[in-house]
C-alpha cells in the first residue's frame, strides 16, 4: 500500500502553480470585507502596525510548520499528524471536518455574489433604490429568525453552479489546478487594482481614505486592538484549516519552503490592504455625494453588509455603475472559489490517503452532499444559521482551537527540529531556533490567550451565551456546540477506524 500511494502521489508541476494556489487560498472574501472594517475601527493606519507584528511572529511561522510538516511527510492533514504519532491523527481530522462544514456555507455566500454578478449586467441594478432593502428583503427574504421557511430557489441555482464550478476545477488533481489558478488567481486582483485606481479619482476619496488610514496611535495602548490584529492574520492566513498541510504535500521534494510562506503572508496582507483603498474611497465617494458623514454611510459596512449593501449602493450612485459592478463581483466569484476548491481539495486529499479511493470516486459524492447540506442556508432564516454556525466554526471555538493543538502536538510531541531542517535544507533563507521558540511558546501563549479571552466574553455578556437573562435556553448556541462536539468526535472515530499505512516518500532521512 506504502509504494502505491508513493508512486500516485502528483506534485504541482511548477512552483508557481503552487504560490499562486496557496495565495488563492488564503486571499478570499474576508479580506475584502473584514479587513478594511478592522482596519478603520481599530486604529485605521495605527493597525497596520500589530497586524505586521502578528504577521511575523503568528503567521509566517504557522505557514511554515504546515507546509514544512506537509512536504516532509507527504501526506495530507491527518497522514501528516498520524505520522508524528498514532494517537494525534485525529489533529488531522479536526480542521478537515470544520472546514468541510466551512465550505458549505461558503458557498452560499458565492452564490450570492454569482447572482449579483449576473443582476449587475441589467441596464439598472435592482439595488439602486435601496440596496439594504433590496439584499435582505427581496432577494434573501430575510425572515431575521432562525426558524428556516422556504428555500430561496435563485440562491439554490446559483449554488449548484457553484459547486458545478468547484467539481471542475479539482476534478483532475492538482496540475489542473495549477493551470486554473494562472488564471483565477491573478485576474480578481487584477480587477481589484481598477476599482483602486477608479476610486483613487474620485471627488470624496481622500476624505475615505482618511478614516481607513489615518492613524489613531492611542489605539496602539488599547489590547482590545492587538487581539483583532492577531485574529485577522489567524484566519486570513488559512492555517488550522489542513489545506496548507495538504496543498504542500503535493510539492516537489526540492520545492522552497521558508521563501513560499513569506511570499505567501505578503500576498495576503497587500491585498487586504489594496482591497481598504478600494473599498473605502468609493465610500468616501458616496458620502460626499449624498452630503453625509463617512461614518454614516460606513454603518452599513460590517460583515456582509459590506459586500452586498454598502459598496453596491455607492456604484450604483456613481458613474459606469454596470461596469464596476461586474467587476467587483467577478472579483468576490473568484476570490472566494479560489478559497472554497482549496478546502474541497483538502478534504478529497484526506479521504484518499486513508482509504486509497480514486478522487474520481470520492469527488462527486462530496460535491453532492456538500451542494445538499448548503441548500440548509438557502431558506429564509439561512442568515441567521450561516452566521450562528460560522462564529462557532470559523471562529474561537472552532480554528483557533485547532490551531493551538497543532502548536502543542508539532512543539511538544515531535522534535520540530526536524522540520526546521527540512525547511532550512530547501530554502534559500533560513529559520533559526527562535522559530522553534514561537511554536513551543510563543503562539500557543497567543492562541490560548485568544481562546479564554472569547470564552471569557461569551460567558460574561449580559445577555447570556447558553441562557439569556430572562431564563430561556439559546438553542442556536446549544447546537453551535453540538457541532463542536460532533466535528471533534468525528474527528476521533476517523482516526481510529480503517486505518491504513500511510506512505513518506522516504526523502527524510535528508534532513
């Protein structure tokens, strides 16, 4: 079994295709729309400064473990973590099912910007009178409850194009998706960079550009604003998701490693920050067209607000609103399959490994049920549940959690040593001991830091986190820990049953 799974086992073809992956990976949706939101609430320019720092010491170092521990052993998140030890392969298993779960409703989301792409090629956009209005009511019909009501059929075509989409796109392994990302990588930035210039003329942007950039340094005292700058890299970064594990151990045994993450992490914040300027002088645009405070027309801008409410109703006031709209929507289309392929990629990798059956089985039965269970978030109170179930997942309870478990399994179970060597014999800068450092002790002081503090504020609210103040139990919460609990247990059962022998391509004895 070990020698037919080495002699199976593809690789990228070219570095490039793999950068180009890893970047479409860890640049999606949330760098458009929660970035510049941190950014502008917590310090605007000031922030940039902990963001780097947090880059630096959580970031580029967590992307270097995993594509370190995923290129020394060949193998996807949960081979990779068995092979340190029988008993942590279950470590694999955890991000593979949260992002599973992750990438169901994921892509919901880009049925949303697919269906706004094909509205924006009407002669009149049908937000412009109201785009809040228009996005919650109309086309959600938004029940603001978490009782379900009935599936909203345009958002159900759109996902299974979606889906169709993603199929197409990993079907034939990962040299096929090295030839797709030449494209669907660099196009969205592309089209980011003509929203920048367009923005960066007209009558308004400065004074957009003053709130997502000018520095409140008093922030830089406030610990408050250091959390969201380590979150932000967290998350933006695609760690603890095992598609980073799995996207490097398609790499070639000579492949860079040190240099691959650091270009990666660059990737990741510049566009992030373009995507500010962006987003923010059309902003200042609006706002100066409609005679009103930036921070008024901003209210509308957190979350998704942001994506299918603000910045749709600032084209639609402004010249070429057809055009720029095409544009901006494409961008999110491709932005976030870029993402969401990755973490179907991750999980297809993982479930070929442990069982040894072909991707061309395995693929299709994923893409049906994660095309089913998506359809869940397509109903009326689906906002409310996507929402519910990604601050559990997506979020302290979920990811972080993952990723501080990787830190203690790698630093204090394994010799990472050895991957420090494996790293450092492929690339052409080298890590020292402190990287060793930051994994024993540094991050995981971080991450654990992160994750009491949420508990502390979930638990602490007024309002309650299992039981609000007037007694009644929060069930949508109840069950955002039941998925917890049954992702986690999944995760155990997986890495006890139908075991098999994972295969190295026995190169580490190199290092």
């Amino acid at each position: 079994m070990a020698k037919l799974l080495e002699e199976q086992r593809e690789n990228w073809g070219s570095r490039g295709g793999f950068v180009l992956a890893a970047v479409g990976s860890a640049v999606g949706l949330g760098n458009i729309w929660r970035f510049p939101y941190e950014a502008y609430t917590n310090g605007g320019g000031a922030f940039l400064i902990p963001y780097i720092i947090a880059m630096v010491v959580v970031g580029v170092p967590l992307l270097i473990m995993e594509f370190s521990l995923g290129h020394f052993t060949q193998l996807a998140a949960p081979g990779a973590f068995r092979k340190i030890s029988k008993r942590t392969e279950f470590v694999g298993w955890w991000p593979i099912l949260l992002s599973s779960v992750i990438v169901c409703y994921y892509s919901v989301i880009l049925a949303w910007c697919l269906n706004y792409l094909i509205y924006s090629f009407q002669s009149v956009v049908p937000w412009t009178e109201n785009a809040k209005e228009f996005f919650f009511d109309q086309y959600l019909q938004f029940n603001e409850t978490h009782k379900l009501g009935q599936v909203r059929m345009p958002i159900v075509v759109s996902l299974l194009v979606i889906w169709i989409g993603m199929y197409f796109s990993i079907f034939r392994g990962v040299k096929w998706i090295g030839k797709i990302v030449l494209w669907a990588v660099p196009l969205p930035l592309l089209m980011l960079l003509i929203l920048v210039i367009r923005g960066l003329t007209l009558d308004g942007a400065v004074q957009g550009l003053e709130y997502y950039l000018e520095p409140d340094w008093s922030a830089l005292k406030n610990v408050v604003v250091w959390r969201h700058a380590f979150g932000q890299v967290f998350f933006s970064m695609t760690v603890a998701f095992g598609v980073m594990i799995t996207y490097a151990s398609f790499l070639h045994r000579k492949s860079d490693i040190n240099n691959n993450a650091l270009v990666v992490g660059i990737a990741d914040l510049a566009t992030s920050f373009i995507a500010g300027i962006a987003v923010f002088t059309t902003m200042g645009a609006l706002a100066l067209q409609e005679n009103l405070p930036v921070q008024e027309v901003l209210s509308k801008s957190e979350g998704v607000g942001l994506a299918f409410v603000a910045f749709p109703e600032a084209l639609s006031h402004l010249p070429a609103t057809q055009f720029f709209s095409i544009v901006f929507f494409t961008a999110l289309v491709l932005l976030g399959i870029n993402s969401a392929f990755s973490i179907t990629e991750s999980a297809l990798a993982s479930i070929c490994d442990k069982s040894g059956w072909a991707r061309q089985m395995v693929l299709p039965i994923m893409s049906v049920v994660g095309f089913g269970l998506g359809i869940f978030f397509t109903t009326e109170g689906g906002l409310k549940w996507l929402g519910t179930v990604d601050s559990f997942v997506n979020g302290t309870w979920g990811i972080v959690l993952v990723g501080l478990v990787e830190c203690v399994v790698v630093g204090w179970l394994y010799d990472v040593n050895i991957l420090r060597r494996h790293a450092n014999a492929r690339s052409d800068w080298k890590i020292g001991p402190w990287w060793e450092g930051l994994i024993k002790f540094v991050i995981p002081l971080i991450l654990g830091t992160l994750f009491v503090w949420s508990l502390y504020d979930d638990f602490s609210s007024k309002e309650g986190f299992l039981v609000n103040s007037e007694g009644q139990i929060i069930w949508p919460n109840i069950v955002g820990l039941g998925i917890m609990a049954l992702v986690f247990a999944t995760a155990v059962i997986l890495s006890k049953v139908g075991r098999v022998d994972y295969s190295v391509s026995g190169e580490q004895a190199d290092v």
